[in-house]
C-alpha cells in the first residue's frame, strides 16, 4: 500500500498532516489516497484535487482537518502543500 500524504507547512514553520479540506461551511473533500494506482498517479490525483479546490474556494476561510487536529486559516493565509 502506498503511503503518501497530503502536508501542509504553515507560515510560522510547522506542518501538519492534512486528511480532508474544507472552505467554512462547505463539505469535506477528502485527501486520502486512491487504492489500486501507481505511487505518481496518487500523487498527481491528489495534488489536482487540491489545486481546483484552493482555485474555487482560495477567497474564503480554509479549514484542514488532520488525524488528530484541525486548523481554520483565513483568506489570504493558506498554507503550501506537498504531497509525499
């Protein structure tokens, strides 16, 4: 099983695991990866996923839930993300 996951690093240095986004009272969109699919394939399927949420919803606030946290940021502060 491939163990990729979604980072996010924040502007004061820290980073956290991110599992799912959502913009403020909107659905989760769930950043686990794929089952049955090369490692690049996961990868590149979830960096899409997050580059066309962060393009329709980057105006609003953005809340990143991880395994055991979760993180409101305003407009205008999200984080950068990697996928590894």
């Amino acid at each position: 099983m491939t163990q990729l996951r979604v980072t996010a690093l924040m502007a004061d240095g820290q980073t956290m695991q991110v599992t799912a986004v959502t913009a403020w009272q909107e659905q989760w969109t769930t950043l686990e990866p794929a089952e049955g699919k090369s490692e690049d394939e996961i990868r590149k399927g979830l960096a899409e996923t997050l580059r066309a949420y962060l393009a329709e919803n980057g105006e609003r606030p953005l809340v990143l839930r991880g395994p055991d946290s979760v993180i409101v940021c305003p407009p205008g502060n999200i984080p950068q993300f990697r996928v590894r």
